[in-house]
C-alpha cells in the first residue's frame, strides 16, 4: 500500500518548509473541514493570497515556491523580497514518476534539478508525480509559458516538452491512474519571465483560485479524469 507525507500546509519560499502529517494515500479523500494551517509573518506583497489560503476550506494542500530558494530561514517578508530582488527565474522542468516518493533533487545530465513538494496525483492512486525545476539568473533563458495537454498528440509551436526523468519520454502527469494522459510543455519568448509557482490541490473544481497568481498549464486540472484531488497550477511573472 503507498503512502504519502500529506500536507496540511506547505510553504517552499527559499527553503522555508511548515508542517507536515501523515497519512496513507488513499485516506486523503476524507474531507477535511479545517482550513490549512500558516505559521509565518507574511510580507504586503503576499499578504492577499495568504490570506485566501488561511480562508480557503476547500484547499487541501498547496506548495508555493520561488525560483531564488537561497535563504535557509527567516521571515517570509525577507523571502518574498530576496526572491523578487535577486532575479532568479525558473529555465526548466522536468517530471519524475516513480511508485515511492522520490528524492529532493534530481541529478541529469542537463543539471540537477529541485522538487516541487506536491504530488500531482494526489488521491488518484497511480504512481508519485512530481515537478522538478532549474533556475537562472539570466532572464532571456526564462520560461514565459507553460502548457497543458490532455489527450492530445498536437502541440503548440515552440513548445519544448517536459520530459520525465525516469522513462526520458514526455512525461504523463497521470500515469498510473485510470485518467487521460496530461503532458506540460515551457515555451520560452523573453517577453514574460517566470519567477514563482504554486501548485494547490482542492477537494472540488469550484475553487481554483489563487490571490494575485495566474493559472497556467491551460487551466487543466492535473488529475483529469483521474478522480483524485483537483490539482492546478499558477505561477507569477514579470
């Protein structure tokens, strides 16, 4: 039987990670009727959306995560602020699939890259899905868009495809379960610049709203089909 680490709440901002529980993978379709749980001061500029996640009933779980991830510790004010002003941007993903919960970081031969702690098939049974990502400092190498495909062969011009690290074929966001295949793809035009992400996963399609983020990976739900947590993923950029 799998099992999971189930976050009530989880803040990836420079290295900063909350709490944490356990639980068996198939428990987490229970509802759960108190709202995630925060512990840190927050900056103005994040303030709106903490605020929402603190509200939020219908939000399981959430990772949010900004390309710096220099700082050890410290307030999410100092965090918030060393990520925007240091100018890192995320240049790459990569998934990997496995049937355990796989490594913090990801060695390849394009690099090593660092997990996004969100399961993307989170209650729907199949394999551990995760996102991984590399950053840069050089902004024309930024990733502008990220692209969502479900069932679909026919892809955007541009669009370099999102590679699972384990099988090195374009990764399945649902593999595993009994939902259609999901891939990502990045696009990159030095027009917009990725610089933070967030995954969150919801017990209902109603509630897909993250304060002041943008949803991308075409507002596909990364359990499609799948049954499962209703996972989507939005991201800031300037």
């Amino acid at each position: 039987m799998k099992t999971i680490f189930f976050k009530i709440a989880t803040i990836v901002a420079l290295g900063a990670v909350s709490f944490l529980s356990s639980c068996n993978k198939e428990d987490i379709d229970n509802e759960i009727n108190e709202s995630p749980k925060i512990n840190y001061t927050s900056s103005d500029s994040l303030q709106n959306l903490l605020d929402v996640i603190k509200n939020d009933t219908d939000l399981v779980s959430y990772s949010i995560i900004d390309a710096s991830d220099i700082i050890e510790d410290g307030e999410l004010r100092r965090q918030t602020e060393g990520a925007y002003l240091s100018g890192y941007y995320f240049n790459d993903l990569k998934l990997y699939s496995k049937s355990s919960r796989p490594a913090t970081y990801l060695n390849t031969s394009d690099g090593t890259y660092k997990k996004i702690d969100m399961d993307l098939n989170m209650g729907a049974g199949g394999d551990y899905v995760y996102l991984y990502y590399q950053t840069t400092q050089i902004r024309e190498k930024a990733i502008s868009y990220i692209d969502g495909y479900y069932n679909t062969s026919s892809y955007k011009s541009g669009s370099s495809m999102v590679i699972d690290a384990a099988t090195g074929n374009i990764g399945d966001c649902n593999k595993g379960t009994k939902g259609g295949r999901i891939a990502l793809g990045i696009r990159k035009d030095n027009q917009r610049h990725i610089y933070a992400l967030v995954i969150a996963a919801y017990k209902s399609s109603k509630n897909n709203y993250c304060e002041g983020y943008r949803r991308v990976a075409s507002d596909l739900d990364m359990n499609k089909g799948a049954g499962g947590r209703y996972i989507y993923i939005f991201a800031l950029w300037n």
